[in-house]
C-alpha cells in the first residue's frame, strides 16, 4: 500500500443516527469501468448494530423493495455528506475494518522501504550497509529490491553484514542461499573464515581461533 498522506486516519467521524464512532472500513473492490468506485480506499462506516438506521432499514426496505436488506450510514474521508450502504446481514463491513495503526506502521515500512533503495544507488561510494541490510532484512520489502541489495553486497565490501544475515529468518529460501553465496565470497576477498565452533571471523591462515581457542 502506498500511501504519503495518511491524515484521513486521525478523522474522528459520528454517525448523526446514533451518536456513536463509526468505524474505518476498506473500501470495496469495484471492478474497473462499472462506475461505482467511491474514489476512495477507505470509508467510514457505523457499525453499531443498534443504530436506528440500521434498525429501522429492515422494515423500510422490506415494505419499498420487498427484500431482506437494511442500510449502514457511510462518510467518505474528509467529508460528513451522509451516504447509505445497503447491506444483507448484520456482519457486512465488519471484516473490512481497518486498525489505523496497523495501517500507519505499514505505510512507515514502505517509506523506509522507498528511502533505502532510494540510497541503495550511492552506498558502493559511500560503503554504506546500511540501506543494503535493511533492504535484504525487510521480509515485506519487494523481492526485486531485496535481490537488488544481496547483488550489492560484495562491492560494499562490509563484513559487518555477515551477523545479521546469518542471523535471520528468511521467509525465501531462495535470497537466503544467495546471501550465504555472498557471505562466502566476502570472506575469501578478505582472507577470512567462520570459526566453526563460535563463528567468530579469523584469518583465512589461522590454525586456532583466538575467540574459542579451538583448533581449526
Ligand atoms: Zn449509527
Ligand atoms: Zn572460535
């Protein structure tokens, strides 16, 4: 999800039918060219199952239309117009409410996202692992940006990296095998070796690990 402005998530909006907080839904998919979108990807909607709109759209519907329906009271983001959403049972919309915080964190995750390949360009220059790692890390970063990084990793030359990515859990096998490729290739261009009993780096050379003191 990409969003910038997010202000619409602080709205307050109260059902004028009865006084409670309406709630913020996602908006339902509309299928392209139907003309029902409501230019917008979110909605308030009170779902207070004793609201008098609610209670009362039961009867109205069944007398005009015949059918088994009643209305929710609906506002747009940044706007207090009353609209109805017909609905056909007491749950609809209430698998569609969104927690804005959730919706927040998501939207920080994608700007450290954009902002680290943004500064994925200049950090051979800089040697800088930064963007790099948080790039491989971010299991919800896209996969082109994430291989972007792992083929970045030799040329920033930092073996800092080597802990954090051993450490992680990769959700893909596949970036993992490629980071553990990498890993040793930058050991063998800087003359090192995991010790196989602390995984301390050494020397390429080394016969026994000064961190462990084990024979290697
Ligand atoms: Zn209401
Ligand atoms: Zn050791």
């Amino acid at each position: 999800m990409a969003r910038t402005d997010l202000g619409y998530l602080n709205e307050i909006h109260t059902c004028p039918h009865c006084d409670q907080k309406m709630s913020c839904c996602e908006a339902p998919q509309v299928h392209v060219g139907d003309g029902l979108g409501w230019g917008s990807e979110i909605l308030y909607i009170c779902l207070n199952d004793y609201c008098s709109l609610f209670l009362n759209g039961w009867r109205n519907i069944e007398e005009k239309y015949g059918h088994h329906a009643s209305y929710r009271y609906m506002e747009l983001p940044d706007s207090t117009e009353g609209n109805f959403m017909m609905v056909g049972n007491a749950d609809a919309f209430k698998g569609s409410v969104i927690n804005p915080d959730d919706l927040k964190r998501q939207n920080q995750r994608y700007q450290q996202e954009k902002q680290a390949v943004k500064d994925l360009q200049n950090c051979v220059e800089e040697k800088n692992l930064a963007p790099v790692l948080h790039l491989i890390l971010d299991e919800g970063a896209d996969i082109s940006n994430r291989k972007q990084a792992i083929s970045l990793l030799l040329q920033v030359n930092d073996l800092s990296c080597i802990d954090p990515l051993r450490n992680h859990t990769f959700r893909d096998t596949s970036l993992e095998m490629e980071c553990n490729k990498i890993i040793g290739l930058l050991l063998k261009k800087n003359y090192m070796k995991e010790c196989p009993f602390c995984s301390h780096l050494i020397k390429m050379q080394a016969s026994k690990c000064m961190h462990c003191k084990e024979d290697v």
